[in-house]
C-alpha cells in the first residue's frame, strides 16, 4: 500500500536510490505514491565524502529521516546519516510487514478488488491500529472482536478475520472455554477426574502448546490454552473439550463445552 500525500518532517521512510549525482542522491519514496526525495550529499554519511558512489548505489533500499518538505516546489529533503543502526532495523521490518499486510489485503478481498473498498478497509485499519499489519495481528488474535469499532461490514470483518487466522503468525495466543462435567455415578467425582484428565491430553499435546484447565465452580471447569498462532489454539480447544466429553460420556455422564463462563464464581 501506497500512501498518498507528503511524509512529515522527521519521519522515517523507505526509499529505493534511483539516481546519483555528484551533489547527492535522488530517492524514490516506496511507501508514498509519485513521490522522490533529494538526499544531499552532506546528508549521504558522516564526515568528508570523495564520491558518493562509495556509499550508496543505484538501486539500494535505504532508510531515510524526511528533513523538510516544501509541497510548493515539490521537494523532499531527506538525511541517510541521521538514521541509526536500530532505527534502519526497525523500520524497514516495518515496512516488510506493510508489504505483508498488502497482500493479505489482496487475499481477503481478490485482486480486482475496487480501489475504493481497499482505501476504505485499509483506512479502518489504520485508523484503529496505526498499521495494516498490527490490524491483521489483531484480528488473528481476537477475532472480530478486534474490529468491532471499525466502521466495517459483517463480511469485510469476516474476510479480514479470516485471512488473518490463515496468515498471520503471532508471537502466543491464549484463547479460553468451558465445559460442564456432571456424572450420577457414586463415583462420579473419580469420573470427573478421568475426564479433566483426559482434557489435559495425557501427555500428547504438541511441546508448543500450554494447555490448563481449572475448577471454576461445580459443575464448571476453565480450559486456557497457549499456543503460537490463533488457529493451533482454537484447534487444541476444541479438542480437549472433545476429549473431556467422550470420557465423561463413556461413564454415563454428560459434558457440554461452551465458550463464555456461566458460574458466578472467579
């Protein structure tokens, strides 16, 4: 995604070097649409500069600090010097996972999508969230929870939401269930034990996955897993909800899995 408009003074910006001369270097902006910025040659590198050319080449992906914008003429100065190590780093991660987040864009909505939805969903997303990526983040990890205050349709969300789930890799998501065990039996509390146990996965739960489950109040237990992208967890879930079910079933009592709690208690 491209922005239109003009960077702000101070900001830092992706830019591909398109020409080099010997009083500086001419940058084509990669995040802002028909735009090019000068970078002096005093702003190339620190200290004294023999030939320009030592230190940039024609097609290089740089990171630059917007100096000053004059929209009148049409000129953006720009500082490669005045960008440290870190901030390189961290930007142009920034601008991979804005690339990342275009083509999931693409994904959600198909490649002839107008350009009027895409501006209007992208804007929602940026409004909320200050990048594409960290609405796509969002919503893999909260589903359309995270865009129920954008200004969004039913089916743009669910597309969003969707392609997130499908995409996005996320550092852990916890998600979290219920399930109500009841079993008549006498023993039906060493039943009930069975079934818990059964939910934990005796052991067979992938390495990468945390999953607990606690009492909350009778007949009602918490199932909280970890796991690293949305999809894995909601699986594992499931699952463990599944598992405690058909223990609990095979001696005669019931279990029914939800996902809001009913118990007053904590």
């Amino acid at each position: 995604m491209k922005y239109s408009g003009w960077p702000d003074s101070g900001e830092l910006v992706v830019g591909k070097v398109d020409e080099i001369e010997d009083f500086g270097v001419f940058v084509d902006l990669e995040e802002y649409e028909d735009k090019r910025g000068l970078v002096h040659i005093s702003e190339v590198a620190s200290g004294w500069i023999k030939n320009v050319r030592d230190h940039v080449r024609e097609g290089q992906t740089v990171v630059c600090k917007v100096l000053d914008v004059d929209e009148g003429s049409q000129q953006i100065d720009l500082s490669i010097k005045d960008v440290n190590n870190h901030q390189r780093s961290d930007k142009i991660q920034e601008w991979k996972n804005e690339q990342k987040a275009d083509n999931w864009m693409l994904l959600a909505f198909g490649e002839d999508v107008s350009d009027e939805q895409y501006a209007s969903v992208a804007n929602e997303l940026l409004s909320e969230y200050g990048s594409l990526y960290e609405g796509f983040e969002q919503a893999a990890i909260h589903g359309p929870n995270a865009l129920a205050d954008a200004d969004l349709t039913d089916e743009e969300i669910e597309k969003v939401v969707e392609t997130a789930r499908e995409n996005v890799s996320v550092p852990y998501v916890n998600v979290t269930g219920y399930i109500d065990l009841r079993c008549p039996n006498p023993d039906g509390v060493d039943d009930v034990k069975e079934a818990l146990q059964a939910a934990e996965g005796n052991g067979e739960v992938p390495d990468e996955v945390e999953l607990d489950v606690t009492y909350v109040g009778s007949p009602e237990y918490r199932i909280k897993v970890k796991a690293p992208n949305y999809k894995t967890a909601e699986s594992e879930l499931e699952e463990a909800a599944a598992r405690a079910r058909a223990e609990i079933e095979s001696r005669g009592g019931t279990g029914e899995y939800h996902r809001e709690r009913r118990s007053d208690d904590e």
